[in-house]
C-alpha cells in the first residue's frame, strides 16, 4: 500500500477571508416605525426611545420631569391648560383642570380655586387681563394683591390700583389673618382707588388681618361696541310718532321692560349706557327748575335700583325739540350688576312738571305688545308704545380659542358660529363697532359651511386652518378690519387648536392625515405625496383623535411635541434638524422623530411591595413596603412591565400581564394590581413603572412645562438627571435589521462610540437571523467618567455611580464571535450618573462565511 503525498501548499492553513465594518455612523433620520425593521435605512431607529437626537444624528438621553406644583388639582383632575398671564402688575400662573376648574398657582405652588367655566379653556393675556376662552361667552380674569383688610361694617379691603368696578363680584383667597375671608365671593361697593367695601359683610368680629392675599374675578367680556349685538336692547332707529308723557303731576316714570340676554350661570354684566329720546312741552317744569332727570335701571321683582344716573340736570335744558339724550354710567352709578334672563325697567325719572311743562318720552307706535311702561304710584304698561330708548352692553361673542394679531384679539371656536372668526375693537370689550370688532367668514361669510379648527400668528400673518369635515387653509388679508378677508390658499390643510403650534419660525399642525409644517405646504403644496410623519404615520394613524391630542413646543430642543392619549408614548420631532431625504428626488428635506416616555412611578422598588391578592388568579396589588396605602390617587393612564405595556383588564379577573387599578381585597383605598403568572414581581424582580399621560404643555421663562393627568404639573428638569428625582429614565434604541446577502457571517467585534460626563453603562444585545423577541448576545459596557469631572458635577447618587470606572480600564469595545444571516443592535439599560448619555455610533466587525 503506497502513501500518496499531498502538495505542500494543499496543507498550508486557509487563508481567513478579509473584516469589513458596518458603521451606524449617527442616526441624522431618526426612528422609522412605518415599515418593517428590515427596511428602513442605516440612518433610521426601528426604536428609539427616551432618546433626542443631536444635530449629526447624536443621540442624547432626554433630561427628566419633576414635579413644579406642590398639591394636586382638586380630586386630582387633570391639567388640561396652564400658562403665565399679566394681570395688572403681576404676572399669574394660570390653570384649568379637566373639570372646569381655573386656578391660579400661589407662592407655595398650590393651586388655588378661583372659579368656574364653562367648559375646557385658554387663556390669552391680552391688555392686562386673562382672556378666557371656554367654549361660551368670551371671560376675562382680573386680580389684585390684598395689602390690608379692616375690622368694620362693612369690610374695607386695601388693594392699590385694583381694577374692580361697584357692583363686581370677587373672590377672596390666601388672606393671613382674618382667614374668615378666604373662599367667599363678595360685591364690591363705594370703590376707591385702592381701597373697596364689601357690600353686607361685616368683619368687626374677625381675626385681624396680618398679611397676604389675592382678590380675584372672573366675569364676562362684555360687547360695548355700537354695533347691534352691542346692546341689551335698542329702539333708538324706532319711528318717533308718539310719546308718554314724564312729570305732569302724575306719571314720575317711563319705563322700557326688558329682559336682560341669558348670560353663562351665575354671571353678571354691568350696564355701561343708557340713551332716550326727550323733548320738552312748555316749560318742562314748574316753580324752580332745580330737578334732574334721572335714569335708573330697576329689578322688576322688588324695584331695587342697579345703576343711578343724573340724564339732563334740569328739565330747562330739554330740547323742545326730540333729541336723543345719552348717560355713560361708571363705577360710581352702579350699585349691582344685571343678572342673566331678569325682568328689567329701564327708566326715566322726573316729577316737577305740570299738565302743560313736562317732559316728553318719545316712543314708537306697534299695533300690541308694547314694552313702554308708565309709573304713577305703580307701573302701568302702555302696549301699544316702545321708548326711543337703549340700553348697553351686549354679551360677548362665544370662542374656545383665539390669538393676538397686530394688537388685535382674534377668536374662534364660536359653538353657535363655528365659521366665524371674531376680532375686537384693540379690546375685550367692544366686537362690534364698524371698522373696529366684527367678525370675518373662513372662505365664505357663512356661519357653518367653513369651521375653524385653529388660528395662529406667524410672522406677523394669520393663519385660519379648517376642520377635518371642510378642511382649508387661509391667510387674513386687508389693512382694516372693513377690508379683512379669509380667501383660501389651501384646500386640504387642517387641524385642531391644540395641535397646531407655533415653533418660533414656522407653524406645525397635526391632524389624522399627519403631521406638518405651514413652510412645507407654501412650499410643496397641500396636495402632497408625503407628510413630515411619514416615518411615524402607522402611530398616527392607530392612535390620533382629533378630540384628544395635544402638542407642544420645547423651545430649547426645537422639538414639537404630539401626544395622543390612547398612545402611552409622547411624539417627537425635531423641527431645528432638517436633515436631506436621501429617498426623495426634489431635493425634499425631512425632520426626524423619537419617542418619549414619561414615568410617574417606579412600584417595583424599595418603597414599595407586591401582596398576593385574596381574589383572581396570581393577582398581586402594590402596597408600601411597610405596608398600607402607596398614595396612587389617580388611576394611571398605563403600566408597563419590562418596558412593554400592560394592557388593561379588570381586577378580579385578570389574564397574565394584565393591570388594573381599584380595591378587590378590601384595603380601604385603591392601588394598582398586576397579574403575572411567573410569581410574585418582588421575587422575579421585573420593573413595573405607571406613565404619566401629558394632558397639557406650556412654554414660558424658559421653561417647558407638562400638565398630568394626575393634578400636578411638570417641568424638564435641565440640570438633573432621574425621573421625579428618583427613578432612572431607561433610554433605549434599536437599528435597523441588517441582511447579508446569499450567506452568513461571523460577527467578530463591536465598538460603541459613546460618553457621559459623570460615566455610565449600558447593555448592548445583538438579535440575529430574523428572531425579534428573542436576544442571540447581549454585551456590557461601561463609560468612564470624564478625568475633567469637578465635584460640583459629582451630582449623582452614589447608588447610580459604582460602575463608573477608570477610562484607561474600561474600553467600549470587543471581540465577539456570533454567527448570523441577518442581526439587529438595541441599547438597553443605559444607566445615568448625574448626566446625559451620548451615543455617536455603533461599529461592527464581522468577516464573510463560506457558502
């Protein structure tokens, strides 16, 4: 038997075939959730949350929410609107909850109960006041700071430069002292200056003031203007073809009988003018003309006067001819204030005449039902005569929100005038004298065809944007108001007033189609093939409501905001960070997208434990770790658990990695309960957080604010880095899924080009060959804190920093060996210490397999 030989090289090692690198050299095109993970780009995220993205497509761990009010709403409702408002010389930080209620935040940062609306509100600080707009008759909000209140009959507050007015009615809260103040409404009289009673109240028995204070009053924006709607009544256009006569020894009044406009409940308004048609038969008068004609407005039910004013101060001095006299009534005239839907007597007074001096009411003649009245002990109506006469303000026009443009107030919103959009006289209180308050028709001057879902100023335009059911968009033209016009520019643009933002230099606008920009529709037109959400339409789509969602803008970060409340993420975009679409062919840019999630409560920690449940199946409910109530107040708008979201079951019954929130074993107050079949989480130690749904966002000094769900409002802490100051935020990533061709290969390395001042750690896990759920490796690394770190940046707790290590030890790269045909890379368990997380990159080595 031979031996055969093989060639000398046949026995030389094979030759190892050539490393390659794919490089995710930043993520400048954000997340893409529209399409599978397969086929988005290298420059995209299949996740990305907790996670803003940097110019250069930096990732950057978000800066946490801590609470900015120190006490919850009344019953915890919701924060539905929160702004800072100029009232007078202070500047108010104003809220509404989701039960109507409007409060202002004191020194302490509670809110304090002032009134309430009509219906979810804004406000808008226009000329000293908050204009409040609520979906009824436009409001406005006024106060003033107590300095001083007497122990007298009546009450005398000090409140210098206050604005009320006799007859207003305030609240009074926040009062050191004489507490027996605080929570009561009043009617302010024989006002001062600075100073003003309250009418009936006597405070000589209470405790003497010592400090502090607010006097508030919500009440309505009344229409002064000389338009028509500008009136409680008005006759003065009336034909004059007959008269009742005033002071001849029998009749000492004429009245008109009205009834006042129906108001909002418990609302007032104040008569500001009353005009009447007079002449004068002889004289007017007899013996001394030393008698004034007077005009009052009277209760029908008791006679009690409201208002008193001197008309004409002697009879003489009547024309003998008709002239139509007028009586500005203020302050000092006005005893009370007319109520909604009463019987009034407008009237006019006199008695020092004769049957041949007297003076002459001017009336008009109708066939029946004359409202002309004549007093002569008692009231005595004459129906076949109507006074010459008129009685102002009218009630304002109705708005839910509303602008300020060119020193103007523009509102919208109107239930009863959806396609109307009213402006104001350079005021609050006049929306209706020509050339000054009106309206203006969307498109057409119909009232209903064109509802206005939103109206914004923009570089010094105004934009009127249509409903989903006619949506359009115009641009107000027109030098004055008798030119304004609303032509449309666009035909399938529209949106809500609470999703349409102004981000500074452009208008971004959401509604069920998408969300975009005002710059992208003048420039692409409205008929376009792509949306600025386009990489996150599938959200939109499953979850926009046009009754629900909100948006923001935070300023800082150039990022408008979008929550849709049956999503428990929030929608970011980053509208400062266009960035060329490599997909489009018009050299079209394209904003890039993350996602936040926000954490009210961490309830598998140290504060709190999991109980077995006395009732369902492996049912567990949270209680602190001594045990008792852990002060969850409100249900929360989700649970998840390990990241991924729980969904919503009922307590009792359960199925595995269900939630609900209630009382089923008797405890005495409600709390959340889990079901998990794999036992008990303090034992499995899974991470169950509750997230916290925005209701609501502000941006004011700086700072972004979010109203919750839960009665507290929110701000981003941009110095710190835990959640409430207590729980870790969990940022995390997820590239795209990335297919080799015709083969496997060998990944060999892994790099992350990462930092973090104060260091971190994180977890990098490698899913493989197509699998979605299930990790084929998962990596640590560490990030060193910078050598350059200070102690005033040692801001982290020493729980969060044992991993953060000496650079020179701790490099954040390594050799793998994990073969596959297709992979995917996700950042997980990013651990802040004391400061934000940044990734630049991700670098994989790997080397072809042989087929």
């Amino acid at each position: 038997m031979s031996i055969i030989q093989w060639p000398a090289i046949s026995r030389q090692p094979r030759q190892k075939r050539p490393e390659n690198i794919i490089s995710y050299n930043g993520f400048t095109h954000g997340l893409n959730t529209q399409v599978p993970s397969f086929q988005i780009l290298q420059t995209e995220m299949s996740e990305c949350v907790n996670f803003k993205l940097n110019k250069g497509g930096q990732l950057e761990s978000r800066r946490p929410i801590v609470a900015y009010t120190t006490s919850p709403t009344t019953s915890n409702a919701s924060v539905k609107f929160f702004a800072k408002v100029p009232v007078g010389g202070n500047n108010r930080e104003l809220l509404v909850d989701s039960n109507y209620l409007l409060y202002y935040l004191n020194s302490s940062k509670v809110p304090v109960n002032v009134a309430t609306l009509e219906g979810d509100a804004t406000i808008v600080a226009y000329n000293g006041a908050g204009v409040i707009l609520d979906g009824s008759y436009i409001k406005q909000y006024e106060d003033g700071n107590i300095t001083g209140a007497s122990k007298a009959n009546p009450c005398v507050i000090t409140c210098v430069a206050h604005p009320f007015i006799n007859g207003q009615r305030v609240k009074i809260t926040g009062v050191a002292g004489m507490t027996q103040l605080n929570g009561n409404i009043y009617t302010v009289a024989n006002e001062t200056d600075d100073t003003f009673q309250l009418s009936g109240t006597d405070s000589s028995a209470y405790t003497t003031y010592t400090s502090g204070g607010i006097v508030s009053s919500v009440s309505l924006a009344y229409d002064d203007g000389t338009g028509a709607s500008g009136y409680q009544f008005d006759n003065r256009a009336g034909t004059d073809d007959t008269a009742l006569a005033l002071g001849n020894g029998t009749n000492t009044r004429i009245a008109y009988k009205f009834t006042s406009q129906t108001l909002d409940t418990g609302y007032l308004i104040p008569p500001t003018k009353i005009t009447v048609k007079l002449s004068k038969q002889g004289d007017g008068y007899t013996g001394t003309d030393n008698v004034p004609i007077t005009v009052k407005i009277r209760a029908v039910s008791g006679d009690t006067a409201l208002i008193t004013k001197t008309l004409v101060a002697t009879a003489g001095a009547v024309s003998k001819t008709a002239v139509e006299y007028g009586a500005v009534l203020t302050s000092d005239d006005i005893t009370t204030h007319m109520a909604s839907a009463t019987a009034y007597y407008a009237t006019v007074e006199y008695n020092n005449g004769d049957g041949s001096n007297y003076i002459k009411v001017h009336c008009t003649t109708v066939a029946s039902g004359g409202v002309g009245y004549y007093y002569d002990g008692s009231y005595n109506a004459d129906t076949t005569k109507d006074p010459i006469m008129s009685v102002k303000p009218g009630r304002p026009p109705k708005g839910a929100f509303g602008t300020i443009h060119e020193k103007r107030l523009f509102i919208a919103g109107d239930p009863d005038n959806p396609g109307y959009m009213w402006y104001g006289n350079l005021t609050c209180l006049d929306w209706s004298t020509p050339d000054g308050g009106g309206y203006v028709g969307a498109v057409d001057d119909s009232r209903n065809n064109y509802e206005v879902g939103a109206i914004r100023d923009l570089f010094n335009q105004l934009y009127v944007i249509g409903k989903e059911t006619q949506p359009y968009l115009c641009i107000l033209s027109g030098a004055s108001p008798n030119d304004y016009i609303l032509s449309p520019a666009f035909q399938e643009v529209w949106t809500t007033h609470k999703t349409a933002v102004n981000t500074t230099n452009d208008l971004w606008i959401a509604g069920g189609k998408g969300v975009n920009s005002i710059r992208g529709v003048e420039q692409y037109g409205d008929i376009r093939t792509f949306a600025e959400s386009d990489p996150v339409y599938d959200r939109i789509q499953d979850y926009f409501s046009t009754s629900t969602a909100i948006a923001g803008y935070y300023a800082r970060d150039g990022q408008y905001w979008l929550y849709m409340p049956s999503y428990y993420r929030i929608l970011i975009v980053n509208t400062k960070g266009s960035v060329p679409d490599p997909l489009s062919t018009n050299n079209e840019m394209r904003y890039p997208w993350v996602e936040y999630e926000l954490y009210r409560h961490v309830l598998r920690s140290s504060t709190y434990k999991w109980t077995k449940s006395g009732n369902g199946t492996n049912e567990y409910h949270v209680e602190l770790a001594a045990g008792g109530d852990p002060s969850i107040a409100t249900q929360p708008d989700f649970i998840t658990m390990d990241k991924a979201k729980l969904v919503e079951g009922t307590v009792g019954s359960l199925s595995n990695h269900e939630w609900d929130y209630g009382d089923n074993d008797t405890l005495g107050y409600s709390t959340v309960y889990v079901r998990d079949d794999s036992g008990d989480p303090d034992t499995t130690e899974v991470d169950i957080r509750s997230i916290l749904g925005p209701t609501c966002f502000a941006w004011f000094d700086d700072v972004f604010y979010i109203g919750g769900s839960d009665g507290y409002i929110y701000y981003i802490d941009e110095t710190g880095y835990l959640e409430l100051s207590a729980h870790q935020i969990l940022p995390r990533m997820k590239t795209l899924y990335s297919s080799i061709p015709f083969g496997y290969v060998n990944l060999s390395g892994l790099h992350i080009l990462g930092s973090s001042l104060g260091g971190s750690s994180l977890t990098v896990e490698i899913y493989r060959n197509d699998y979605q759920a299930n990790v084929g490796a998962s990596y640590t690394f560490n990030f060193a804190y910078y050598d350059t770190l200070t102690v005033n940046e040692a801001t982290m707790t020493v729980s969060d920093a044992w991993f953060a290590i000496d650079a020179g030890s701790n490099p954040t790269f390594r050799r793998i060996n994990l073969n596959a045909r297709s992979f995917l890379i996700s950042v997980q368990d990013v651990q802040l210490v004391g400061h934000p997380v940044y990734l630049n990159a991700l670098h994989v080595r790997y080397r072809q397999l042989q087929i």
